[in-house]
C-alpha cells in the first residue's frame, strides 16, 4: 500500500486533540471570532423580517449560535497566552477540564446537525430526543469544567 494511504501511518501523522487544547492560540480565536459570530447571529435574530425570508434568517441564527457559542467556550478555556500578549481574557483550567469543555462544545455543535439530518428522515420524535440530549449532555460538560475551576479557585491553595 502506497506510505499515504496507510492506515497506521495517517493515524501516527494525526495531531493529538490534547495537543491543540494546549494551544495557546486558541484563547484569542476563540473569544473573538465566537463573540463576533454570536454578535451576527444575535442581530439576525433580532432583525424585522417578513414572509419567506423570516424562515431564512431564523434558521442562519440560530446556527450561527449554535456554531458561536462552543467556539466561544473553547477560547474561555485555551491555556493563557505567553506573558507578552495583551490577551488574557478567559480562566487557566486543567487538562481534564479543558477536555471536558471541547467534549461538551463538540456535543453542542452536533446538536442542531442532527435536527437537519434527521429531520427528512420521518422519524421526529427520536431525531428531537437524540437532538436535546446532545445539547443537554454537551451544556453540562461544559458547565462542569468551568464550575470545576470555579470550586478550585474558591478553595484557594492546598
């Protein structure tokens, strides 16, 4: 098998997902870029339209909520930036809370593209479930890690 298709070695040339959580670049991107994406999808949510477009423009915000939300939690949670940046917004979590925060940003996002997938196929009732459990179970990741540094930092130094 030629070297490019081989299993083994696409699978050792992947980067590590706790790799790219440890970015540092993560913070800036995902603060402003989750801010600016909610900010559109808030004022298109807000915007007085009627008739066909209604539908369109509902549909794009919340989507863009949907996308915006997790981009923006993953940049509260990215490690601090090295001590010469002006960018230092967001909480220092731990590894496993940094994780449990892109797991739930993960379960948000694949949210509303179950709802879209599902949705043609009939079956309503599951696809909603399936749909809500997602974002349930995705909020409550991220509510757990960030509550996790909550509780350390109130508990000050051991």
């Amino acid at each position: 098998m030629d070297r490019p298709l081989d299993v083994a070695h696409v699978a050792e040339t992947l980067p590590d997902l706790s790799d790219a959580l440890e970015d540092s670049r993560l913070r800036p991107v995902g603060v402003v870029v989750g801010f600016a994406i909610l900010t559109v999808g808030a004022l298109l949510s807000i915007a007085p339209t009627t008739g066909q477009w209604a539908f369109w423009s509902n549909a794009v915000a919340a989507t863009l909520v949907f996308v915006s939300v997790p981009l923006f939690c993953l940049g509260l949670a990215a490690p601090d930036p090295p001590a010469g940046s002006r960018f230092h917004i967001g909480v220092n979590l731990s590894r496993k809370q940094r994780q449990a925060v892109a797991a739930g940003s993960l379960c948000i996002t694949l949210s509303p593209v179950v709802m879209a997938l599902g949705s043609p196929l009939g079956l309503t009732t599951v696809v909603l479930a399936t749909a809500a459990t997602l974002a349930f179970v995705g909020a409550s990741l991220v509510l757990t890690g960030f509550i996790a540094w909550t509780s350390e930092a109130l508990a000050g130094p051991a």
